[in-house]
C-alpha cells in the first residue's frame, strides 16, 4: 500500500497555506495604502487619482465576483 495520495495532500496543502499567506499579505498592503488614500494626499486629489483609484477597484471587484460567484461567475 502506498501512501502518495496523503503525500499529495500534503502538498497541495502546504502550497494552499503559503498562497493564502502570500495573499493575506497582499491584502494587509492594500489596506494600509488605503487607509493612506492611495498615496495621495486628499487636498491634491484629481481625475488622474480617480481613474487610477477606479482601476484598483475594477480589478477588486473582478476577484470579488470571482470569489463568490458572483455576476459573470455565478453558476
């Protein structure tokens, strides 16, 4: 009897971890960046910081989606 397939499993599940590692700390960035308004100081603020800005969101909201099946993802 072989035990590969609890091997497998391991593994998979280590990368598993070290991903939503990675990810955690991504996300720990953004927050941060946010809670500093992007990098932008507020009073200097303009339609360049909104696209930008519009951008991350965009591209947050397609993980988002993505994550619970939402919209274009949805079942």
């Amino acid at each position: 009897m072989t035990h590969e397939p609890a091997s497998n499993n391991d593994a998979a599940l280590a990368a598993f971890i070290a991903k939503k590692v990675e990810i955690d700390a991504m996300l720990a960035r953004l927050q941060a960046f946010s809670e500093d308004h992007f990098g932008t100081e507020p009073e200097q603020v303009n339609w360049a910081h909104l696209g930008s800005l519009e951008y991350h969101a965009n591209l947050l909201k397609r993980i988002s989606d993505f994550a619970f099946g939402e919209v274009e993802h949805a079942a």
